[in-house]
C-alpha cells in the first residue's frame, strides 16, 4: 500500500500543485481513506502555536475534513503538559511566552480524538536555532512554468546565508511571509447600484492597501557535508514583475527552522513531488511516512508531521525595482468599460457597486474596472502593519 497517495491532499491544502501533460491516477482501496491528518509545528519563539487535525479524502476530490473536539497537549521530557485550545476548523492553539520552550529539550505530542482514539508523536529533541546572517536578493530573467505558454519574466531572486555554532545541527527549512503595498489610481466618486450615487468628498480611504500570504513553497538546506556548519547563498522564492509587488516597497520574514535528520528527509520527500517540473502527478508518489502513530494500533496509517524546530526569524525591505518593466495581472490592471446606447441597463447587478469615471462635480456613462478604485476587493486590507517602515499618511 502507498501511504503517500492520501496525503497528496494533506499538502494540496498548502502547496500548490501544477497540471500535467499525462495523469497519474492512484487505485486506492478503503483503508487509503479517512485516515486522520495530524500536522504542525512547534519552536522555541514566542507567539502562538498550531496544530491541525483533518481527515484525509480521496484524490479525485480534495475535500478539507477538519476534526472538532480534540484534545492537544505537547509534553516535554520533563512531563510538564502545554495544552492547547479548540479554535475552529480542526485548528488548535496555544500562545507560548518567550523561554516556555528551549533548544536541548525533548518533545512529543498527544492528540485524543472525539472516537476515543490517542495519537502520539514520536519523542524530538530540539536543535539549536542559529543564525540568519544575510538575506540576499539579485534581479533575474526566469521561465515561469506556471503560465501558458511558458514565459521568461523580470524579477527577484532571494537568497539567504546562514550558520549554526552547535555542531549537531545541520538541517534547516525556511518559512516565506511576503507582505507588499498596493495602490489604485482614484478615489471612489461616482457609483451606481439601481440608482447613482455621488460620494462628496471623494474616498480615499481604499487607496492604498497591504498584503501579507505565507508561501507554500518548501526551501530545504543542510550543511552537513559542508567544512563549516555554514550556508551559502541558499536559494529561495523568485518574485516576478506580474503584479504589483515589486511596484512600491516589498517585504519578507524568514523563519528559519533548524531540525533534526528525520524532520529533514520527510520534508525532502514532500519538496521532490512537489517540484515536479510537470506537476506532481508526473511521477508515481514516493512512500512518505510521519512521526505520528495510533498509540493502540501502531499499523492504522496516520498522515502528516509533527515537526520540533529552533527557530529564529529576520525581515528584510525592497525598494520598488526601477530597472524591472512592470508588468500588470488582468486582474490587476485598471481599465474603463464605456457604456454604450443601452446606459446603465448595461449594468448587471452582479456588479454593484458599479464605479463611475467622474471628478467631483460630474460622472460619464463609463465604468471604472475595481482595481481603480478599491484596493479591498484584490485581497489586501487598508491597515498599515505595525513593522512597516512608512508611515501612512
């Protein structure tokens, strides 16, 4: 049997998967189904600490099973308990303050599920965090497969060096958290919904906006074969010029995660099917098993990892990239529909609040696509974060 072939849904969830030329389909039998899906993190920063717990669906469709009612206790070796709250969604939740978890100390997790199961996790020691020394970034022309047809784009390429003084630890995985400002060309003046109506004075509360996303994306490095506990120029995610990222000031937090060899190769196993050039269904699934277990039967399949890592985290700010041609999204781009003989009839209602091109005195019969006039609706927020460094005014 295949274990791997169920948690193709678990990791659809937060990678995402490219198509292929010829499909791959895996025969699954019942016992490849409903198996529980246990997942997370934990590290020794301050703030708060999730676990996810689902049940798996079948490949044809990717369905999220999330499972209420649990409960979750991280252990230390020391049997001090750390038990986190129900927050919805099969998500779990627990904030640690800074010191309440350390490198050098062994951990485990327990999961008592509604059906009166337990799962465990096997017992992990955590690494010494390190260092993020620099993070890099160099402009670049690449292909981009995810596009059709294929395409060189302009952009940036990031990369990071690191170190570690503790010569056990030599495997690290790097979180992504993008977070960019984004603007509209006007103010809302003029919109129509059955009737028009004149906004005086103009709003420019949707102007400006920000966006933060957390990368699916698995960046993987060891230094283990290295003459120095040392890393170079390890490379990470590549921002194109097809949005507006690059347009204004753009920012990245790495969370580097230093783990132990297991966590290592289970995480380089989900990197190499997902990095499929063709997609992940170009090749048949590698078998991937977790440090999860049923605890009354250690041959019931259970999905996912529980993963133990020191961690330290660094920002870096990109300036707008002058030397880069930009390069708008369909969907980002602003652009005016007139409105022929038909008026406003020519309106459909799925589009209120239909903008109208106006100034402050008069409006024409042309509409204002949304990304003129309202940051909101391209999935930012108007909110300015606490760490960004220019001030709104």
């Amino acid at each position: 049997m295949n274990h791997f072939k169920i948690s193709i849904f678990v990791w659809a969830l937060v990678f995402s998967f490219s198509a292929c030329i010829k499909e791959y389909t895996p025969e699954l039998d019942s016992s490849d189904t409903n198996n529980y899906v246990i997942a997370g993190e934990l590290t020794n920063l301050e703030g708060f600490h999730y676990i996810y717990i689902s049940i798996s669906s079948g490949v044809e469709k990717f369905e999220y099973i999330p499972v209420n009612g649990c409960l979750v206790t991280i252990y230390d070796i020391n049997n001090n308990a750390f038990e986190y709250s129900e927050n919805g969604n099969g998500v779990y939740v627990r904030y640690m303050p800074n010191g309440l978890i350390n490198s050098g100390t062994e951990y485990f997790l327990e999961v008592k599920t509604p059906d009166g199961k337990t799962y465990l996790s096997e017992t992990v020691k955590m690494s010494v965090s390190g260092q993020i020394d620099t993070i890099n970034y160099e402009i670049q022309s690449q292909l981009i497969f995810n596009s059709d047809p294929y395409v060189y784009r302009d952009g940036v390429q990031f990369f990071i060096d690191g170190s570690n003084s503790s010569d056990s630890a030599f495997y690290y995985k790097w979180n992504v958290s993008e977070t960019w400002e984004y603007k509209v060309d006007q103010p809302i003046r003029w919109y129509y919904v059955g009737y028009v109506v004149h906004v005086f004075p103009a709003d420019f509360s949707r102007m400006v906006c920000w966006r933060s996303i957390e990368l699916g994306d698995i960046f993987l490095g060891s230094s283990e074969f290295l003459s120095e506990n040392k890393y170079k120029k390890a490379r990470l995610h590549f921002v194109d010029n097809n949005s507006q990222r690059l347009k204004y000031l753009y920012s990245i937090e790495i969370t580097q995660l230093s783990m132990d060899k297991n966590a290592y190769n289970y995480w380089q196993l989900l990197q190499t099917n997902n990095s499929q050039s063709g997609g992940l269904y170009t090749m048949q699934p590698a078998d991937i098993k977790g440090n999860i277990y049923n605890s009354d039967n250690t041959n019931k399949i259970v999905l996912g990892y529980f993963t133990v890592a020191g961690a330290t985290k660094k920002r870096i700010f990109v300036d707008k990239q002058r030397d880069i041609p930009e390069l708008l999204m369909d969907d980002a781009r602003c652009d005016t529909i007139k409105l022929e003989r038909g008026g406003f009839r020519e309106i459909d209602r799925r589009m209120y609040p239909a903008y109208l091109v106006g100034d402050d005195f008069k409006y024409s019969m042309a509409i204002l696509t949304t990304p003129c006039v309202d940051c909101l609706q391209m999935g930012g927020d108007t909110v300015q974060p606490a760490f960004w460094p220019i001030k709104k005014k």
